[in-house]
C-alpha cells in the first residue's frame, strides 16, 4: 500500500544520525515537513541529493519546512554519512524498514527504499509525493520549494 497526496501521513519515530527520536508527530501544528526518502548512504546520487538539501536549508526554513531524511540504513551509518557531509538536518534511520512500507517505497526487492519526496503539510496531510522511476533521477529543491509556497508559512 502507498500513502497518496490527500491522505494522512503515517506517523513514526526513528533515530537521527545522533540517535535523537524524531516523531513525524512533534512538528505537527509547527512546521511543513519535507520527507526524502533515499536508497543508500555514501552512493552518489544520494550524496548529491543530500547535499543540495543542506545547501538549501534556509530556504526550506525561510517556508517554515522542516527537512528529514530517511533511509534503511542503520544509525551509526546516518552519523558517518551526516558527519562527512556536514549535514545540518536530521537523516533517519529506518533500519527495520517499518517506515518505507508504510509509505510504499520499498524497493522491488526489499533491499533499499525508492528515492521518494513526500511533502507534509501541518495538519499532516501528504500535499505533494514524488517517487522517482529510476534511483539515479532525484528531486529538484525548486518544484519541492514551489509547492511549499502553495501551503504558506
């Protein structure tokens, strides 16, 4: 089952990369939530994709959004990832893969989830989803930015 654009987004919890809890739920009523779903920490593509959200955080902060990351791998691999990329947003660790299900992303052989944008509006309702076709494509800051202006500060 995928979780579409209209629906409530499931919530969770999971650790960061410094084994903090982050609940979908603590940001609801405060802030718009841009949820990136990404394959592999350490591969290319999601380097890059990672990298452009940390270049453009205050922008997605100057529209009240708070970025979170997430992929299988465990913690301990989100605090290398995040510490050589100097990664100023909270990456989650999914390592039961509870959270990629229940958004619909696995992967077709349950190894890594899709790269996949989820925007999550306050009330926490998905107001914008995108699964890439092909783990090489990723998601572009100005559409995710252009959509978060639709929803306001």
């Amino acid at each position: 089952m995928s979780v579409e654009v209209g629906q409530k987004a499931p919530d969770f919890e999971l650790a960061d990369q410094d084994g903090k809890k982050v609940r979908l739920s603590d940001y609801r009523g405060k802030k718009n939530v841009v949820l990136a779903f990404y394959p592999a920490d350490f591969t290319p593509v999601c380097t890059k994709e990672l990298c452009s959200f940390r270049d453009d955080l205050s922008k997605f902060q100057s529209k009240n959004a708070q970025v979170l990351g997430v992929s299988v791998q465990p913690q301990a691999s989100k605090q290398k990832f995040s510490t050589k990329l100097g990664l100023n947003f909270p990456i989650l660790a999914d390592d039961k893969k509870e959270v990629a299900r229940a958004y619909g992303v696995m992967g077709p052989l349950g190894l890594h989830s899709r790269r996949a944008t989820f925007i999550i509006d306050k009330e926490g309702a998905v107001r914008h989803k995108d699964v890439e076709p092909l783990s090489i494509m990723r998601p572009n800051d100005a559409e995710l930015l252009s959509v978060l202006d639709g929803l306001g500060a």
